[in-house]
C-alpha cells in the first residue's frame, strides 16, 4: 500500500481584512486573507510545514521536493535550504519543481509513483499582486507538506488509488519573473478550457481507478464511488464551474479565512481534509492549472491514531486579522517608508554559514556529556567544570521556553521596526537572547511561553540570511 503517511500546512501568523482594503481604495470586501510577514518567505513557510509533517513520525525521505510559484533563489536550489533546516541526512536528495503554480501538485504526484520508501513534498506560496488587484484580495499565504511513502516508513492514512492528468498548451495566467503583476486573459476562455480538461481528467480518473462518481451521477451504480472533492487552482471561475458540472460542492473551502494559496493550495486543501477524514471515504483532489490533475484516495484506519501535530482549523482561529493595510504594503514593497537610520546589514558569509549548518539551519546545541550543561550557541569547553571536547549535538528547534526579560529596540535595523529582543531561557537548561516574532511590544511579557520558528532575519546583495526566532505560544 502506497500513499500519504502524513500531512500537514502552515498558515503565518498574520492576516489582512479584505474590508480593509475594500476602505483603503473606497470598495468592499469580505473575510480574510493570510500574509506571510516580513521575515517569512516561500522557503520558510515550507520549513514550518514541513517541521509539522515530519513531527511523530519516524520515517527518513529518501527525497524532498520543493515547488512554489515565488522562489526566493534562481539558480540556487531552494529545497537545500529546507533540508538543512530539517536536518535531513546527507543522503537524502532535495530538488526545486519548477515555477509554477502546476509544480505543486505535480511534486505530489511524482512522490506517489515513486518507488522511494518516503517522499517528503513541500509546497509555498506567497501571493500578491498590485495594490487592489484581484490577486491581492484573492490570495493568501501557506505552505503545506505531504509526507509520502508505503508501509515499510509508516502507517498510511490514505491509500493512493490512482489518477489521471490532461496537459494542454493555453495561455491562462502568466507572470514575468521578477514582475509582482499577474496577468490573465480573457476568465471565459479560461473556464471553458479547464471544464473540458477537467472532465476529462475526472472520467480518466474513474475509469483507471475502477471507482464511483456518486450514485446515480453518471446513470451507473458502484461498489465504492467518490464521497468527497477537493478543488484547487489559480482560476476560481473554473473551479466553481467544475464543481457544478460534477453536481458537487468542494469539500473544503479555504476562500473566507486564507485565500488561494498558489502552488501550495492542492496540498493544503487535501492536509485540511484529512484533518477530519473518516475511514473508509474516498476523496478526490482535483487541480486545474495548465492541465488537469486528477488524485484519488481512500483514507484508512490508521487516520485515527495520527492527529494532526497542529491543525489547519487551530491556525486559523490563532490568527491575528488587525494586521493594517499600509503594513501589509510595506512588507510586499508595494509601499516603501521611510528606511531606518541605521545601516542595513551586510551580506552574509557563505564560508561563516558553512562552517555552523546545523547551529544555523538546524538550531542543534551542545550538552556536557559529563554534567548536562547545555550551550547555546554550541560550545567546544563546558561553562560548567571546564570539560573540552566533551559534548554532544542537542537539537533545539523543538525545544520551548520562558522570556526572563525583553527589550524594545527602535533603533536597530529592520525592514518593520521595532525589533523585540528576549533572554529565553529553554526548558531543559539553555539560555540565549532571540528575537521575538509574530507579536507587537504590546502584546509582550515577561514570563510568556515561546516556541522557536525558522525565518528570514535579512536579505543583502540577494542572499537572505536564514536563522531561528522566538515565537508566542498560543
């Protein structure tokens, strides 16, 4: 049995009222969307996921794969990154999939026709656009994770049955790279490409997995039909068009609380379903992005034993929406303050960051073998009896902890002053000033509880500069 071990998604902290908008350039607009903050990118938020997906269970990915439309690195591969950061072994390969936002369910889809016994598919998007467009409203900000394998690493929660795709060459949605703007043609050219492709891709499906539509949809009757649909893509006329033809209504729906999450949406559509899957239910994951993909699963009784390590349902109640417009421009560079007096950083060091992958990929420490001291960062002699080359590696980046004492700093450098540095000491032993995320001087307090979360702490000469944050616990 072959099929989806775990899975997961990410969804940031913050999120934009659409009203907001709506008042900033004198519309309207309903619910919310997500946004990525100023120190998150497509990279990090796929770290997170991944850290998710990964968490409770014991297999090792022979592979990762990577896939967004808005990759901070070309040239580079970004998935080298993610696998540092999860601290994956050597021998585990990591790849980017392309920039579309296609790759994302075709990443998913290459891992379930693997013979590998573990797959490990990341998929990030940030979507933007220009200020009151379309894509600004509509989109929204989330990495997702699917931990693919058989039963050799793990038990599966939902058996892969099989699927089909459509590919065909239209133009739909295009992006210069580098440009922020979206362009699209004509929506009902779109939709009526996609219904086409779609159904076709959906009768394929059917026929090469020997399964239902539903009762009495396609005028036959059988032993097992598809009980629930998920939609994703880019082209919400199409999808919604799409479901009507099929007579059914997507079973999840993320358009009111994140928004379409790109290259990341299929994957973060079928992690939300599975949150609540019942055994048995078949559930086909539909994607319409130059093509048609066509992914069909039976959830198993192992779903019940493997809750999620933190839910899509319990991020989005979490969220902060007072997130203000203005703000949210800046950290797109749609508006540009003024910049801080202070000089921005220099680059970062390719030979420094060589020599401390694990300290800063990894946030791994050390601990005195003899006396449990713990050190961070790690440490060759022990500040406790002295003991040189003693110590053994200490992962961190689960670790939790208690704000001793904090700062307000308005005049260091950053992209969204002001900057909250803390004195976190960690449970288990370890002390270490982090800067603190995901909150405002405000909301801050000694003795508050915090988790570590990968980010972005400045980017200079195109390189960013990966390290590890305090993060509220909530």
């Amino acid at each position: 049995m072959r099929g989806i071990i775990s899975a997961a998604g990410y969804l940031p902290y913050w999120r934009l009222e659409r009203s907001a908008i709506g008042a900033f350039h004198g519309g309207r607009g309903s619910g919310t969307r997500t946004v990525a903050s100023y120190d998150e990118d497509t990279t990090t938020l796929a770290v997170e996921a991944g850290r998710l997906a990964l968490k409770g269970t014991t297999a090792e990915p022979e592979t990762l794969w990577f896939a967004t439309s808005t990759p901070t690195y070309a040239e580079k591969t970004n998935a080298t990154v993610i696998h540092a950061a999860l601290r994956l072994p050597a021998a585990t390969a990591a790849f980017d999939s392309g920039s579309a936002v296609r790759s994302g369910v075709g990443a998913l889809r290459a891992a379930l026709r693997s013979s590998e016994s573990a797959v490990l598919v990341t998929a990030a998007d940030i979507r933007t656009g220009p200020a009151n467009s379309p894509d600004e409203s509509a989109g929204g900000d989330a990495g997702a994770a699917i931990l693919v394998g058989d039963e050799s690493a793990g038990p599966v929660v939902a058996e892969y049955l099989g699927g089909a795709s459509i590919t065909r060459e239209f133009l739909d949605r295009w992006r210069t790279p580098g440009d922020a703007r979206t362009k699209g043609w004509e929506e009902r050219f779109g939709e009526t490409q996609y219904l086409e492709l779609g159904m076709t891709a959906w009768i394929d499906a059917l026929s090469a997995t020997g399964v239902g539509a539903a009762p009495g949809l396609d005028g036959t009757e059988s032993q097992e039909a598809v009980d629930h649909v998920l939609i994703a893509g880019p082209h919400a006329r199409a999808n919604n068009g799409l479901a009507k033809k099929l007579a059914r209504s997507a079973s999840v729906d993320h358009t009111s609380t994140i928004g379409n999450a790109g290259a990341a949406e299929a994957a973060l559509q079928l992690a939300t379903y599975l949150e609540t899957a019942e055994p048995g239910h078949l559930v086909a994951l539909i994607s319409l992005a130059d093509g048609a993909d066509v992914l069909i699963f039976r959830v198993t009784d192992a779903i019940t034993a493997h809750p999620p390590a933190r839910s899509i349902a319990d991020q989005i109640a979490a969220g902060n929406s007072g997130l203000p417009y203005n703000k949210f421009l800046a950290w797109r560079g749609t508006l540009v303050p003024n910049p801080p007096n202070r000089p921005e950083p220099a680059r970062s060091s390719a030979s420094a960051a060589g020599r401390s992958i694990d300290w800063k990929f990894g946030f791994v420490g050390s601990k005195d073998r003899e006396t449990g001291a713990v050190h961070l960062p790690p440490a060759r002699v022990s500040f406790e009896g002295g003991n040189v080359d003693d110590m053994e590696p200490l992962p961190m980046a689960d670790a939790t902890g208690t704000i001793q004492t904090f700062t307000i700093d308005r005049l260091a450098y950053s992209p969204s002053p002001p900057v909250i540095f803390a004195v976190v000491d960690f449970d288990g032993g370890g002390r270490l000033p982090v800067e603190i995320c995901d909150t405002t001087p405000d909301q801050i307090a000694v003795g508050d509880r915090v988790e570590m979360t990968f980010r972005r702490l400045n980017q200079s000469d195109g390189i960013s500069n990966y390290f590890w944050k305090g993060r509220p616990i909530r």
